[in-house]
C-alpha cells in the first residue's frame, strides 16, 4: 500500500473535481491576461529547474493607486493583489496543488501622536497572506487542505519583501506592497507590527473556507480585467 493510499481522506473539504477546476480557473486566467503555464522555474541566477509534472500558475499582479497627493503629486499603491500556484502530478493518480494569496490594501489607522497627546489618522498598509497546500489521489480523494495565515500592518516606507516560497519550487518570490522607500519617507524609517495573533499555525481548510478562496480569485480576476481592458480591432 503506498503512502497516498494510507491517508484519510478530508469529509469537510474540497473535493477533487473542486480543486481541478480551481487549477482550471487559474489557467484561464492566465490566458485571459497573455500568459502561459510555466513548467519551469529558476534558482538563482541563470540556473534552471525542472520539475516533471508540475506546472506553475503565476498570474500578473493587480495594482490600483491613489491620486496624486500634495506638493510633489505623489501616489500611493491602494491595493494590490496576487494569487501564484503550483500543480504538481505525483503519479498513483495523486497530485498537489500549492497556493499563495496575497491582498495588501491601504488603510487609516489610528496611531498616537506624543507631541500632540492624542491619536491622529495616519496611513499604513494591511497586508494578508494565505498560503494553502492540498493534496489527492483518485483512490480517497483529498486527504490534505490546509492553510497558514499571516496579517501585517506596516507604514507606508518599505521596499518589499522576499517570501520564502520552496513549495513551489521557486526560492524567493519578491513582493512590493508599495512604492515609497525608506529613503522617501518623512522619517527615512520603515516600521513593520505584526499581528501575532493572525499567524496561526496550519489550520483545516472547509468546503467553505475553499468556496471563499474561489470567490477571490474569481473578484481578483475580473477586478484585473476591467484594470486592463483588451480592445479589438472591428
């Protein structure tokens, strides 16, 4: 019996015709915005990695900005969006889908002022990302549907950051939740909270939990659409 064949299978989670659809989704979104499977990735520089079987879903990331604010007409990222997934087919009829959701949005947060004495509005940025991992074979079905959620409140000042990414084959994913340096802030500092709270173990992922995820992707879909509208010739 192999190890696939020894799981239990998940009774409250997506089925597998579920998540073939939700890979399926993904495809057309790539399609719907010029881009392809990739079937393979790189590590580092110049150095390509194969893996057999695995295809990966990297769709382009939604960006929507602010209107020019103040003297030097600067903007902001209002919101930004990415979903990047892997498929992988491991042979016995078992496969593995791995995805990594990111939605950054820019909020008013109340923040206390020690020369005022009081709390003023202020921007920052609230960052969530989940990363799911399911996994099946055609014998039990899905037997793996879990995911790690993690919440960040940070100022409007940081360069990015490099999420570590092994799962999908890719080292390092670089992700910019906004434009403005450290080097332009008012006080040349980037200052990151996290919520400690939010950055839960693995948890189980529901048939509704995963109903949730396609509804995103589905919103981040079309929102990217009527951003990047296609005109045809008549």
């Amino acid at each position: 019996m192999s190890t696939y064949e020894q799981q239990p299978s998940l009774q409250d989670g997506p089925t597998v015709a579920q998540l073939l659809e939700y890979r399926d989704l993904l495809i057309d979104v790539l399609n719907r915005q010029g881009r392809s499977v990739r079937r393979k990735v790189h590590y580092g520089k110049n150095a390509p990695n194969v893996r057999e079987r695995t295809e990966y879903l990297i769709p382009r990331t939604l960006e929507e900005w602010t209107e020019p604010q103040g003297e030097e007409q600067r903007t902001l990222v209002e919101r930004d969006c990415a979903y990047v997934a892997s498929f992988r087919r491991m042979g016995e009829g078992a496969a593995r889908l791995v995805v990594i959701e990111h939605q950054n949005a820019l909020i008013d947060s109340p923040e206390y002022s020690e020369e005022d004495g009081a709390y003023q509005m202020v921007k920052k940025y609230n960052t969530n990302r989940r990363r799911y991992r399911f996994s099946y074979n055609d014998l039990v079905g899905v037997y793996e549907a879990e995911v790690n959620e993690s919440q960040i409140i940070s100022s409007p000042g940081s360069d990015g950051e490099i999420i570590s990414a092994d799962p999908l084959g890719v080292t390092d994913i670089a992700v910019f939740d906004h434009e403005n340096t450290v080097a332009h802030s008012p006080d040349k500092e980037y200052a990151t909270f996290d919520n400690l709270f939010s950055d839960n173990p693995w948890a189980r992922v529901s048939a509704d939990d995963f109903a949730e995820l396609v509804a995103r992707t589905r919103q981040y879909a079309d929102d990217y659409d009527a951003a990047h509208p296609v005109y045809k010739a008549v």
